[in-house]
C-alpha cells in the first residue's frame, strides 16, 4: 500500500489542515497588537482556496479525459468504418480522390477536436487560477489591515 499523498485530491489538504493544527501554529507569539487569531483565520482560508483551486482544476481535467475517450472511441468506430469500405471498393482513380477528401475531412475534424480539448484544458487552468489570484488579493488587505492594527497599537 503506498503512503504517497495524493496532490490532486482536496481532502489530502484538509487532512493536514486538521492534523497541523492551524490555531497552535502562533500559540506562543508574544508580538504586541499581533492578531493571532486572524493570521490562523488567514492561513485556514488560504488551506481552503488551495483547496477549492485543485478541485476546480481535478473537475476540468476530469471532464477533458473523458472528452478525449470518446474522441479515441469515435476516431476507431470511424476508422473501422473507413477500412471496411476501403477493402470493399475496387480501386480507382475516382475512390482515390474520395479517400483523400475523407482523409481530409477527418485531418480538420482532429485539428477541432484538439482546439476543444486545449480550450478545456485552459479554461480548467484559469477557473482554478482565479480561485488563487482573488484569495492573494484578498490575503494582502488582510496582511495589511493587521499591519495597520499592529502599528497602531504599538504607538
């Protein structure tokens, strides 16, 4: 059985959220106007946009693999299809041509599927991206305000 954390599953984080104990993390800090409660709030909300990030991201690429699978399971129905009445039909200059129109027909129809599969994986990218990027905005007016509490009571 392997002890190996699986990254792309949320629960692992939440597992080690619940086992690093967030709240005992600034126990002993002893920094006048230092909110140690909101730096523990800070760091759990940061744990959960993590979190919610890499299952954003798990959901997109799920979706793009089984979208790949019935491309895969398409183009071999087709191929067959293809082969069948390719060894059928009696060889000429006429069938040729055909043959070379559907060859590029499906070229095309590759180049689109591809495109569709790249824009799944990007969008899947930058849905989980936006997650992180709002909690780093959000994050640094929090760092910010606790600064700005901190100095002020230190005066």
């Amino acid at each position: 059985m392997s002890t190996e954390k699986n990254w792309f599953d949320p629960n692992t984080y939440v597992e080690m959220m619940k086992s690093a104990d967030m709240t005992k993390m600034f126990e002993g800090a002893q920094v006048p106007g230092f909110d140690t409660e909101a730096m523990t709030e800070a760091q759990k909300k940061n744990v959960q946009a993590f979190v919610d990030a890499n299952r954003v991201a798990a959901e997109g690429y799920q979706s793009l693999f089984k979208k790949q699978v019935e491309v895969m399971q398409t183009s071999i129905t087709e191929m067959t299809e293809v082969m069948k009445e390719a060894s059928t039909a009696p060889i000429s200059a006429e069938n040729a041509e055909q043959r070379m129109e559907a060859a590029k027909a499906q070229f095309e129809k590759g180049v689109a599927v591809f495109t569709d599969l790249s824009e799944s994986a990007r969008k899947a990218n930058e849905d989980a991206f936006a997650i992180i990027r709002a909690r780093f905005t959000e994050g640094v007016t929090e760092i910010r305000e606790m600064t700005d509490s901190a100095m002020k009571t230190a005066a």
